[in-house]
C-alpha cells in the first residue's frame, strides 16, 4: 500500500519463509538492503553479502536480527571464483544450508561508446554477469545435494536474478550495464529451463528507476525527479521496498508455479509512455 506519490508501506507478512536461509549478494546498501532485511522480516535467516563497507553490512544484520531471526555479513567479491566457493561453503557450515539466493550484487561504469574502455566493459560484465553465474552455480550445487524439505518450501531452492528493465530498453552511454542485464535476463531463462525439473525455481526481479546511491543524481533534486517521472506512467519513483516486496514474495510458496519469468518492478516505465501520446 502507498500513498499518492509516497513511498510504499511495508506490507510483508512476517514468517511467510519461516525456517529458510537467504544470501543476498551486494546488501549492505540500496535494494540489496531493503531486500535482505524483507527476507528477515518474513522470517529468513539472512547472509548479507558485501564486497565493501562492513559497517554497514553489520547494520543491515543488526536490524535483521531485531526480527528474531539468524543473520551473518560476509565479505566476497562475487566476481571472484574462489571468493564466491568460500562464501557457499561457509554458509552452509553456519547455517544449515540455502534455500533463497538473491543475486544483486551489481555496478555500473558509464562511459560514452569510444571512450569506454576495456577495464570499464569488463568490469561490469564481471560483477553483473559472471558474479551472478557464480553464484547461482554454488547455490544451486546445495540445492541439489539436499533436494525439496516440505516443511520448508515447495521448492529445493530459489534463485532470483536482479536485472534492470535496461534488458529490455537500450541505455546510450551504459553500453556495458545494459548488455550485463541483457545476459542476466538470458542466463536466467536458461537456468530455469535446465533446473526446473531438479524443482529449483529461477527468475529475475528487474528494477526501473529506484531511488538508490548509484543513481543519486536522478533524482535527488524536484527539478531531476521532474523530468525521471516523465518515464514512469504511475507518477512516482519506485523505492528499495517496492523491490524487496516482489523478491519476497517470488522466493515464497505463493509463487511456486513462476519458473523463468522477469517480474518488471517499474512503474510502467516499459510501457514507452512516450508513445502514449505520439507514434
């Protein structure tokens, strides 16, 4: 529920992933936040994955904690092989196991066409795309090893790719972020059409404009809201928990029967409202 404008309320039903164990990669800020401490509130135990900032990660565990559940920081670079194999392994040595990987960790590195260079491209696709395959393939090797718990979920594990409606709408300047999304939304489909059959449950939530550090300037001022609305058809700019809403739900029961969908949490931002007056 939200006010006309207004940011939403939170509406997340607590123990709705009682007795499930979530890792959250890039949460010590933005979605990943507000998307860690929605698992906890629906009574996940949480991992907060950081590759930067420990104080805040240990925040983000504080308040989960709050909620009487299990939460741990963890430090990993998930564009690291080696880093990411450790994180898996150590959550599953202090907490049990994984039910819910919530792959968010992402950056962006703009640069004009001819002036991006390779670092630049690299650097995004690494974290944005490799990252998430690394994560989602350690993941899903617990989820296969310990197969579908009824009393815990429908499923035997839960996968949930945080891509970016820029999958689908080309972004001049952000050429590397927008073909990082453009893989994830392919990556995901693909593991959901391989994992379904094992009941391992793989989609993406994709963001449009949320109101995040990395995108600060967007809307930081009336006069720049102003002009991102002139995107978005439903008249305001999304929040962190417009986001954690939606991850919280496709990691429940309630949505057993979602396999390889991208959920657009947006505003109607991909509805092109520049033609609901023209073309």
């Amino acid at each position: 529920m939200s006010s006309a404008g207004g940011a939403p309320q939170n509406v997340i039903p607590a123990h709705l992933l009682r007795g499930q164990k979530a890792l959250v990669t890039g949460a010590n800020s933005g979605i990943g936040m507000a998307t860690a401490i929605g698992l906890g509130r629906a009574g996940a135990d949480v991992v907060v994955n950081y590759v930067a900032g420990r104080d805040e990660a240990e925040k983000v565990v504080e308040e989960i904690t709050s909620f009487g559940v299990r939460a741990a920081a963890y430090e990993a670079d998930v564009s690291d092989e080696d880093q990411v194999v450790a994180m898996t392994q150590r959550m599953v040595e202090e907490f049990g196991t994984i039910d819910i990987l919530v792959a968010n960790a992402g950056l962006q590195r703009d640069a004009q066409f001819t002036e991006m260079t390779l670092a630049q491209w690299q650097k995004v696709l690494d974290v944005n795309l490799t990252g998430q395959f690394l994560c989602a393939r350690e993941a899903t090797k617990e989820f296969l090893r310990r197969g579908v718990v009824p009393e815990v979920s429908s499923a035997a594990g839960k996968i949930i790719c945080m891509s970016s409606v820029h999958q689908l709408i080309p972004w001049a300047g952000h050429v590397n972020y927008a073909s990082s999304k453009g893989g994830v939304a392919m990556m995901m489909q693909t593991l959901a059409q391989e994992l379904a059959p094992k009941r391992i449950r793989v989609n993406a939530v994709a963001p449009g404009a949320i109101k995040t550090p990395i995108n600060r300037d967007a809307w930081s001022t009336p006069e720049a809201e102003q002009e991102l609305l002139q995107l978005i058809p439903y008249g305001r700019v999304g929040d962190t928990q417009d986001i954690a809403h939606a991850v919280v739900a496709l990691a429940s029961d309630l949505m057993d029967y979602v396999v390889g969908t991208t959920l657009y949490v947006d505003g109607g931002m991909t509805l092109f409202p520049g033609f609901a007056t023209g073309g």
